[in-house]
C-alpha cells in the first residue's frame, strides 16, 4: 500500500507530490492522459515566479524532474473509480490496474469545454482544435479563427499569430477576460483583429467533410458574419474530470469539487487540489499552491491513522 496516491500530473498533482516526498511519504501518480495537464500545452508562461518566459511543456519537464528524481513512481493509467473501504485504506480503480492508499489527492484538472455546434465533433482534426500548440503549424500561412476570450484564448492568439497569416478573435461577450498585459501584447499585433458579440451558429465544410468557414451571429443586432477559414481553434472554458470520485465528494453546478482553500473533501482522506477543485482563480500558480496545501494535510491525516 502507498502513502498517498495523486491523482493526475499536472501543476497541482507534480506540486502534492514533491511536497508529500519530502515529508517522507511514498507516493504513486496516476496520469491517464498527459504529463503537465493542459499546462503543457501552453506557449508561453511569463507570470510563473522566477521563470521570465518559458513553454508550458518546458517547465512542466522540470516540474516532473523534481518529482520523479525525489522518488515519485508515476504509473500510467486512467482511475475509473475511488473506493474507501476504511479510514486510511482507499481503493484506486483504474482501466488496467487496482491500486491501494492511504490517501488520495484528486488533481485531474479540467478538459476543454465544447461549443456543443452540430458538426463540432465530426470536424475535430478536420480544422477544429482546442490547442494551437498542438496543430497550429498545419495552418501556417493560413487565415484562422479564434473562439474565446479568456487568457487561454489570448494565449493561443499570441502563438498562432506567430506562423498564420492572420487569426481572428471572435467572442460571445463584449469584452475580453483576460489579463490587460495580455490583451494588449495580442493586440498590438499587426495580423491579429477581433469582433464582439458573435455566437457560432455552424460550421461549413468542403466535399471532403474538411471545415471551410464558419458563420456567426452578432448577438446586438442579429446580423450574419461569416468567416473563410480553414482552421479554428476553441478555448471557451474548462469541464471538469470528477466523474470517479463523485460519490465521495460535494459538487458544484458546474461539476467542480466543493472544498475550500485547505483542499479538504467531506471523505476523510480524501484532498482535491487545481483546476478541479471549485475556487475563482485558475492559474499554475494556485494549482501548485493547492497541491502543496493538499500534500501537507494528507501527510498530517497520515500521521493521525492508528
């Protein structure tokens, strides 16, 4: 049986894990899709502390370097299930494997939130995606459109820009959510240009089910614009992954863990940490705050088990 199993391996589970290693706990993370969470998929990181600039996949490299080199064992596997069968004895249930702990620490994140478009679906590697970092290039030089209007979507405008020949920014609302240095770097590019106030109404593709355009309509006065693109990138929000411990824990409207900053769930044992948990500000930086708050009160539950 492990100390403590993490549930994930993005900022907050590689946080919970450093810090329960050096209280001198075993630990096992689970990772079911990919090392870093959506953070690796980020690039450019300029408000991490003593990191100027760097990629997400970068400096969650870095982060799993630490991790693993203080002892973590990381298993890759998808968790279907958390049983707990006593105080201090969970069950870990898992596509290809059962795993035991003490405790555990939920940070799986979130994934992307989808328009919910007819078409949508049929069309993801076929010109939509919801990471510029991933499939950017095979639009270089190409017109595209971004959907969103939040610091992901600001950031994905920013790379994008760097390769297509122009992105444009369409978003629901009238305004922009993201941080104003963001805003304006994005704006100050000569190839970047936005509208308010659009809501995709659907997507038009070629003979080859491939997409060709997409039209919207603005929310103000009802009229039509319509966008000739090959490509378009989504970042309107996250969902997200608690579907397995929903029955061990309280949720809110939106699917996200109730618990405060101390990270502690109505299941004794039992911690949520990052982007699954239900708080206002979603950041690398409170992800890994969260993970070293849960690392250190699933070690003080540990030491209190008779």
């Amino acid at each position: 049986m492990t100390d403590v199993i993490i549930v994930g391996a993005g900022p907050a589970g590689m946080s919970a894990a450093i810090y329960a290693l050096r209280s001198g706990k075993t630990v096992t993370v689970l990772e079911g899709e990919t090392i870093g969470g959506q953070m690796s998929n980020s690039p450019r990181i300029e408000n991490f502390p003593t990191v100027k600039a760097s990629s997400g996949s970068d400096l969650a490299d870095k982060m799993f370097e630490q991790m693993t080199d203080l002892g973590a064992e990381l298993e890759l596997d998808r968790v279907v299930e958390v049983v707990k069968r006593g105080e201090g004895d969970f069950l870990v249930k898992c596509e290809y494997n059962d795993y035991e702990a003490k405790a555990v620490i939920w940070a799986t994140g979130a994934k992307h939130r989808h328009i919910g478009v007819q078409g949508e679906e049929e069309l993801i590697g076929k010109g939509v995606s919801y990471c510029a970092l991933c499939d950017g290039a095979f639009f270089t030089g190409e017109d595209v459109v971004m959907i969103g209007d939040a610091n992901t979507a600001l950031s994905y405008t920013m790379f994008l820009s760097n390769c297509c020949k122009h992105v444009y920014i369409c978003t629901l609302f009238d305004r922009f959510f993201g941080e104003k240095a963001m805003v304006d770097q994005v704006l100050a590019r000569e190839n970047v240009s936005y509208e308010h106030c659009l809501e995709l109404q659907r997507f038009l593709t070629d003979d080859q089910g491939s997409l060709k355009g997409l039209v919207f309509k603005n929310t103000k006065d009802g009229s039509e614009r319509r966008y000739d693109v090959k490509g378009c990138f989504i970042a309107v929000g996250q969902v997200p992954n608690n579907d397995a411990i929903k029955s061990l824990v309280d949720l809110d409207k939106g699917g996200y863990v109730l618990a405060g900053e101390d990270t502690i769930t109505k299941t004794a044992g039992l911690f949520v940490a990052g982007d699954c948990r239900s708080k206002r500000i979603r950041q690398v930086t409170t992800a890994c705050a969260d993970g070293s708050v849960a690392a250190i009160a699933a070690t003080s539950y540990i030491d209190a088990l008779k």
